[in-house]
C-alpha cells in the first residue's frame, strides 16, 4: 500500500510562508493498493491529489471515504476536477448526519446548494456514487475496511484497512473526553450524575478505540494540540500529543503519524514538537513522524 498526504491541517488551510515545510492544505490522504485508489477525507488537499489521479490517465476511478463532515474534512471536495470529467467514477463513502437524520449524500448537497457554490453536486460529470456507511466491517476490491465511531461532535469514523498482511488505520478528529457542547444545547440537564455517566461512555469508547488500533502497523491520528493549548478548546473534538503518546502505548501501534496539526502551529513550532515526540516514541519502542504535504509511505 502506498500511503500519501495532500493535506495535514485541521480546521482552516493556512497557506504562507509559515506552514510550507508541513503544508496548508486540510485532510486528505490517499492509499493505492495497486488495484484500488483510496482517498481519505475531501479537505482542501484534495486538489493536489485530483491533479495526481489526472495524470495518471482517464478514466479515473476512486473510492473516496469521509470521516466526517465537518468543513475542512469535505470543503475540497468542489475543486476535486476529476469529478467534473464524464467517463471518471467514484464511490464516497461517509456516516450518515445524526443531527438531522440525512445521508451523507444530502450533506455533500449542503454545500453545493446555490447559495454557496456554482455547481451542484448532481450537475457534476462523473459517475459517483454515495454510499452511507453504517457497517462495521466491509470489503472493498479485496481490501478490508473496518470502522470505529470516535469522539466528535458529529458521527466521525477512523477507518482501518487491510490488504496483504498489513494495515493502517485513517482517523478523522477525535476528543477523548465527553463533548461539551452538544450535551448542552440539546438541553440536558447537566447534573452530576449525567456527567458521570457521559464520562464513563467516553471512557468505555476510547477502551473500544484501544482494541481497534491493536497492533496496527501504521495509524494516523488527531493530534491537534498540546496539553496546555487543550484547556481553552475544550469540546471543539480534538486531542493532544501526550493523549496520543498513550494510545500508541497502550495499543502497541507500530507507527504513529501525528496528523491534523492546528493552524496556529508555525513550521518551527511542529518541527521542534516532531523531535520532541519522536524521542518520547523512541524510548517506548515505536516509530513516530508528523505528517507533512507530500510524505509518502510504503507499506
Ligand atoms: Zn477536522
Ligand atoms: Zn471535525
């Protein structure tokens, strides 16, 4: 498997001088099997990789999987060229919106509506298909996926996939502690009692993702912030580095790519913060890079 990154940033692209080592783009990362081409997640960096599969010939084909829908995970997806070609077919697979009951279809619509963009989603050339995924485990042109619901303000899957005696796991955001704003604005009442039991069922959803990332070869994961840069975010669905560090242990992943970085976090920030980690992996026995536009890896 040949693992690529398009786009590392969450939340904005932050394009500039400060960030071109690691990039500006958002979420995209792709996997070619040699039969099939993956795509995870329609971020801004989704371009770089539209112009990859161009080149590599007409027609195009892909499997394109969402984490979540949230803006910088789908925002690329209207300047995905390849889209626009008659001849060229894809499959986007994504969760269904739990807020209002739609398909991830309907929310790809959402932000094609006129309003926001020239051309809707259904005017688009190619032949794509829009799959809700709602099962655990499924196979794709010989290629196994998995997946497990993560901790996020919205439905937000990591995606294992398996194919010739090895395997990576793709995870969209992920906070380890319960959402803090969401459970609010549903009205709940925020006694101590509930809260007990939100923290427990969060407790009981990071031991599943423990189990899930047993022994994985490759795992890229949301490391947003540092643990001090956590206390203002709060609820916002994101992680940080030590959190991180403790899942790989606790797991046994072989090797953990830091990914999603924040997009106050300069070039010299993530450059210093990646040799930090890397000795704090070293030590306990696993490899650890951040991830970066263009890195490639052979699996
Ligand atoms: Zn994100
Ligand atoms: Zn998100």
């Amino acid at each position: 498997m040949k693992i690529k990154f398009w786009g590392v940033r969450g939340s904005v692209p932050v394009p500039g001088e400060s960030t071109k080592i690691y990039g500006g783009n958002t979420s995209c990362v792709s996997c070619e099997t040699g039969g099939e081409f993956f795509i995870f997640d329609a971020g801004t960096g989704i371009r770089g990789c539209g112009d990859y599969l161009m080149k590599k010939g007409l027609p195009a084909s892909a499997v394109i999987m969402i984490s979540h829908t949230h803006w910088d995970h789908i925002q690329g997806f209207p300047f995905f060229i390849p889209s626009y070609i008659p001849g060229n077919k894809f499959k986007m697979y994504g969760p269904p919106s739990d807020v209002q009951n739609l398909s991830i279809r309907q929310v790809m619509e959402l932000q094609t509506k006129y309003e926001y963009f020239p051309v809707h989603i259904n005017q688009l050339g190619a032949e794509i298909e829009y799959i809700d995924c709602v099962d655990e485990h499924f196979s794709i042109g010989g290629v196994n996926i998995s997946t497990c619901r993560l901790n996020h303000p919205v439905t937000c899957f990591a995606y294992k996939v398996s194919h010739g005696g090895k395997n990576f796991i793709y995870a969209g955001d992920h906070e380890p502690f319960r959402n803090l704003y969401r459970d609010s604005a549903e009205g709940a009442e925020m006694d101590e009692d509930f809260l007990a039991e939100l923290d427990e069922n969060t407790e009981e959803q990071n031991a599943r993702i423990v189990e899930f990332c047993r022994g994985v070869d490759l795992a890229i994961w949301d490391a947003q912030y540092t643990a001090e840069e956590y206390q203002s975010k709060k609820g916002w669905g994101h992680s940080w580095y030590e959190v991180d560090l403790e899942l790989a242990k606790k797991a046994g992943i072989k090797h953990l790519i830091m990914d999603h970085h924040d997009p106050l976090s300069a070039d010299d920030i993530l450059a210093e913060r990646e040799k930090k980690y890397q000795a704090l992996a070293a030590e306990a026995g696993f490899s650890l890079d951040f991830s970066r536009e263009g890195l490639e890896i052979n699996l």
